[in-house]
C-alpha cells in the first residue's frame, strides 16, 4: 500500500515528550499490572495560523494522532480519526479540504484525546501521544507539524468515573473554561505554549485502509415536559453524541442523562442494561452555551434537568456511522411476509448506524474491535452493501497480532489482552468467505500462508492424537452461558481448559476443511488430511447407543449447541444422527441457542438442503421477533433485553440475521 511520505513530525506538549513507550502487550494468562493513575484522559490542543497566498485548486490533509483527534480548519469540523491501529502499524487520515481553505491567513485546531485506559477502545495506556499532519495546497507542503504548533489541555473536560470495562470517561464540560472555542480563527491562543517533538516516536504510518466517518444530525421525534426535566426521544438508537444549546448564567449546572429505553416511570433508564451509567454534567457560562462532549455513546433518549430560568434554545443527535449504501434486497421469497420485512429492516438500521471505523462489538460497554462477533458483522456488511472493506480490515488486522501470539488475540488494536480459542478459526472462514462473495483470488492468496501459519500454533501447543485439549485460551462456546444447554466442560475464562471438548474440535476440522478447500482453489497442495480427524472426533465424541454427540471427553452429557456444531461442519456420522438433531432443532427453535450457534445451526440447514425450516427458524417469537416486540430499533446482544445481565440493546451480532433474508446465494458461500 503506497502512502504519504510526512515531512511533518510527531507533536505533543511537555507532559509526554519525554515518556517512553511501554508495553501493554502480553498473553492473557500471563499476570501484568500497569499503572494508569497518573497520565490519563488529557484533552490536548493544538493550533498553527498560516497564510495561504494563492488559489487553491486542491488541498489535502494527511493527519494522525494518538490516540484520537477531531480536526477543524477555520472554525468549521473537518474529520475525526483515526481508526483505531497497532503502534506499528498506525492508521493516518487523508481528508480532502479545499473547501475549507481561503487565500490569505488561515487556521488549523486539532483536539486530541490521550485516555491512557487498558480497555478494548484503543491501544492506550502505553504513554504514546501526539499528532503529526501534513498539509499540501496545489501539491505543496504548505503545514507541518512541527513546534510552531501551539499547544494548551483543554480544561473543560473533566472526569466523572469511567463508563462500561473502562471504555471511556463520563465528561463534566465546563463552559467557563478559557479554552472554549479554541477551533475559532480569532480565538486567543497567545498563553498557550509551543508543541514539543516527541523524544520517542515508533509509529510506523500507513494510510487508513477504510473511509472517514460520516454525520447525520438527528432531531428528536418527541419532547415530554416534566417539572424540572425534559426528555427527547429521538426514535431509535444511534452512535453519536448529544449536540445542544441552551442559555443560562454562570455556575448553572444541567445534568444530562442519556438512555437506550425507559423506566417504568416513563424516565429515561440511565443506568442502561449494559451496566453502563449515562449520567454527566454540563456546566454553563453566562448567555448561550453549547455542549460539545468528545467521547460517543449509544442511546435514543436524553433526560436534561435543568436549573430555573435556562432554556433549550437546539438540540439534536449527531449520529456517526460508516459511510453506508444498501445494495441488497430481501429474498423474492420473503419480500411479502411482513415480519421478515420487519426482522430485514432492523438487521439494515442496525448495521447502518452501528458500523464505526471498523466492525465494533456492543456500542456502550465496550466498543472493542472482536474477531469472532466481528466476523459475522463483518460479512453481513459486505452481504448488505457490496462493500468488502470491513471484511478485509478484519482479516489484515486480526492476522496482525501474531506479533503477540501466533494464535492471535480476542479484540483488535488494542490495549486489553485476551485470548478466545474459537474465534482465530471464525476468522479462518471469513477467509474463505470473502473469496466466495468476491471472486477475489489474490487476496484468498495472499492469506492462505497466514491461515496455515495459525492451524500450525494450534497444531503446535493444542493438538494430541488429532484432538485439542490444554487449551489456555478460553473457549465461549456459546454466550451467555445460560444458553450453553448445560454444556459440561470446564471452559471458564481465565484458566486452561485441559480437556478436549467438542465445540473447538469442530470448528478445528471446520477450519482444516476450508484451508484444504483454499488450496484446492489456489492450486497448491492440501494442507491436511481430513479423515483423521473426522475419525478421532467421532471416536471422542459420539455416542452411537444415543446417536448424539457428547460435551467432552470426559463426560456424557450431550446437549443442543454441542450437536449443532457437527451439523453446522459436516460431520454427521450417520442418518440417525441427522434425524435426531433435525428433531432437536424443530422442538427447540432456535431461540434456544444465541449467538455462536444460532449462525452455524441455519448455516447447517442450508449446507444440509432444510430452506423450509430456515424460515421457521427467523421467525421464531421468541428471537429477532421477540427483539421487535421488546421495542427494538438495533439489535440486542440476544434475544431480549434480559438475556443476560448486562444486555447490550446496539450489539451489531445479530444483525447477521440479514445474511439468511438476503438474495444472495448461501449454498455457494458456505460451499467447501
């Protein structure tokens, strides 16, 4: 990938100049404490005045910073970035902005964030700041980050407590603080200090592989009066912030609450499902204010208690998505049947509005970048849109962290460590995927040493007389674990899973089958002989007196998801057996399962010829249905909003429901 050489330097203030990097990275089992109490959530700025004595036909920006900036020229906002990148790696921003520019004296403010948590939003924590930028006017580098940058903290950001697994900071902004309106060409910025070089820079840059974020301002639909509050629902979910403008005097203080559903009360639930609070502080100057916080959240409703005497002169929702073009239609086979139509439009708003710069998993509690949840949100958006950038970003960037283990990590990009064992061979399939959907032979190429550099890790620390077992990644099975049917191994996370256990064992021979189909398809080699596996599977596993397959190997339970996995992978020893799970999936629905088997379970109906019971399958009351009837504008992580105890109500999962409504055809995608 050709990218911008920068003549620009990496910029920051005194604070970080001298820290140098330190590591986040290790194995998940392995214990590692890292001090995050002393450089954290700083808002910093920077500023350059430049003249521009020419016309400008073309301008263009290139633009980093770590961890995030959000980028004005002029007083007006360009773009935020970048998407969230290894150090080694780091994604920078190539914005078109001669619209923005003027001949004579013009202004470049960049607001940067360095959160400086361990979580699943970026790789922070690791003392890293800056930004660097170049700026070209007809080709010409006219601005380059350097130390005649000004730089101040932005003092109107104040924390509150952390929000989700420390995924971000709540935000009391203060609207007395000297820095508001810093992104103003006349704004006074002569206190502020100069930028420093930072002493330690290691990133290595590369262009952002996926398009800058889109915005959409959206009004509230409703407004309800209430004594000393008011609440405005904006009629679904979004990602985004709440933007609004109100008049009072200084030290007025509103609280703002933000919510995904409502009380019984008819207030907005600010303590949301996902164990998230949503409650902050704004704090006004005297005449008119505007709330301007940094950090997205997920919501629908805002609950604003207001002092006496101040008044909302705007409000309005600013939703950021991925740039988004439905290019799909629901199946010819579905278009008249009402609730499909409905279960479709969920599965579109929801990847429309959910869709960041990358695939991202629950938009509250943890906005992290995961591989397995990742690979079906990923494929539903290419299904959806004709658009594979999602799918290749997720396929560069997991393969990336082998520099952490060769088995790769759980959440991408990031400074939380974890290890999941099914999802590397999730990816695995997405592989193939891609190529089925695509035609894209290069690709399928240049990843196939990459998927048996991964079977090879597993084959090296897992595998013993063709089974895995002693695995210290954890394995979810199924999530929650309320679904899981009873399913009895020992797969708790954070401990060595020592027994071999059925549901990782299919997906490994899953994943042996699709490295061999890749081959074929490339015309090298297989990678492994199949039949050995299948047998010692078979002869772990399955119980022929029952004609069902057990949870482990050392047990004799069997249950519903760890049946469905030898159905979804083609490992159905015999007729029997087909006929048992076939009858299991018709009495229990699948309702019974969620999101890892809920997948496979219609994939193996396709692959097995069963269309008729796909259908019964999503509509199914108690699944995507239930979810509509629970008020659902996004999709939930499951089925109902107490699946679980922290149920996320703008989880892009299940919005792979769409992949089974659209006009596309399953049996070549999922075909070895």
């Amino acid at each position: 990938m050709n990218g911008h050489n920068f003549k620009g330097k990496w910029i920051t203030n005194d604070e970080f100049a001298s820290l140098a990097p330190r590591n986040v990275f290790h194995r998940q089992l392995d214990k590692v404490e890292l001090d995050c109490s002393q450089h954290r959530n700083r808002h910093i700025l920077f500023r350059k005045h430049f003249s521009c004595e020419q016309d400008i036909d073309k301008a263009m920006i290139y633009i980093s910073a770590d961890d995030y900036y959000k980028l004005y020229i002029n007083g007006q906002f360009v773009a935020q970035g970048p998407s969230a990148s290894y150090h080694f790696q780091y994604n920078y921003n190539t914005v078109d902005v001669a619209k923005y520019l003027h001949r004579g004296e013009n202004v470049i403010a960049v607001h940067t964030l360095y959160q400086g948590l361990i979580n699943r939003v970026w790789q922070s924590g690791d003392n890293r700041h800056g930004l660097i930028l170049d700026l070209t006017v007809n080709d010409e580098t006219v601005v380059f980050s350097d130390e005649s940058f000004k730089t101040a903290v932005h003092s109107a950001y104040k924390e509150m407590g952390v929000v989700g697994y420390s995924t971000g900071f709540l935000e009391q902004y203060d609207c007395r603080a000297k820095e508001i309106g810093f992104e103003a060409p006349a704004f006074d910025d002569s206190y502020w200090a100069s930028a420093k070089l930072s002493q330690f820079t290691d990133h290595t840059l590369r262009p952002q592989s996926t398009d800058l974020l889109v915005f959409e301002q959206i009004k509230p639909v409703n407004v309800k009066n209430q004594d000393n509050y008011t609440i405005f629902d904006f009629g679904s979910n979004y990602v985004g912030y709440l933007c609004a403008r109100v008049s009072g005097k200084s030290g007025d203080t509103i609280t703002v609450q933000l919510g995904q559903d409502l009380d019984d009360d008819g207030t907005v639930r600010y303590i949301l499902r996902a164990n998230c609070t949503y409650e902050e502080a704004w704090l006004l100057a005297d005449g008119t204010n505007t709330l301007d916080q940094f950090d997205y959240k997920a919501f629908r409703y805002a609950q604003l208690t207001l002092p006496e005497g101040c008044v909302i002169e705007d409000i309005y929702l600013n939703a950021r998505h991925y740039p988004f073009e439905l290019t799909a239609s629901l199946k010819s086979d579905f278009a008249a049947n009402e609730s499909l139509n409905k279960i479709w439009q969920l599965c579109v708003h929801t990847q429309k509005y959910g869709v960041q710069e990358a695939v991202l998993d629950c938009m509250e509690r943890e906005k992290g970048f995961y591989v397995g949840d990742g690979c079906y949100t990923a494929l539903t958006h290419m299904v959806l849109t004709g658009d594979d950038c999602m799918v290749r970003k997720l396929i560069n960037d997991a393969f990336s962290s082998d520099f952490i283990t060769d088995g790769l990590v759980t959440c991408l990009n990031c400074s939380q460590m974890q290890e999941i064992a099914e999802y590397p061979l999730m990816l695995i399939k997405l592989v193939l995927w891609h190529y089925r959907l695509t035609g894209d032979i290069e690709f399928l190429k240049l990843n196939y040493p990459k998927v048996t550099k991964l079977l090879e890790s597993y084959r090296r620390d897992y595998e013993k007389d063709y089974l895995l077992g002693d695995l210290d990644k954890w394995c979810v099975v199924e999530w929650p674990d309320n679904f899981r049917d009873g399913y009895d191994v020992s797969i708790a996370e954070g401990f060595v899973c020592h027994e071999p256990h059925i549901s990782i064992n299919a997906y490994y021979i899953e994943s042996i089958k699709i490295a061999n189909s890749i081959a074929k398809i490339i015309g090298t080699p297989e990678y492994r002989e199949e039949k050995p596996f299948v047998d010692a599977f078979i002869k772990a596993f399955y119980i022929p007196e029952k004609h069902l397959f057990k949870d482990g190997l050392y047990t004799h339970h069997t249950s519903f998801v760890g049946n469905i996995f030898p159905f979804a992978y083609g490992l159905c020893p015999d007729e029997k057996f087909t006929e048992n799970i076939l009858k299991m999936i018709k009495e229990k629905s699948i309702s019974a399962v969620s999101f890892f088997c809920a997948f496979p379970l219609i994939e193996g109906l396709v692959r097995h010829g069963h269309d008729h019971l796909i259908y019964n399958m999503m509509t199914d009351e108690n699944a995507w249905l239930r979810m509509l009837r629970e008020d659902a504008t996004t999709t939930f992580e499951g089925w109902g909003k107490d699946t679980k105890w922290n149920t996320s109500l703008f989880h892009l999962t299940m919005s792979y429901g769409a992949v089974f409504l659209a006009d596309i055809d399953l049996k070549n995608l999922f075909s070895y």
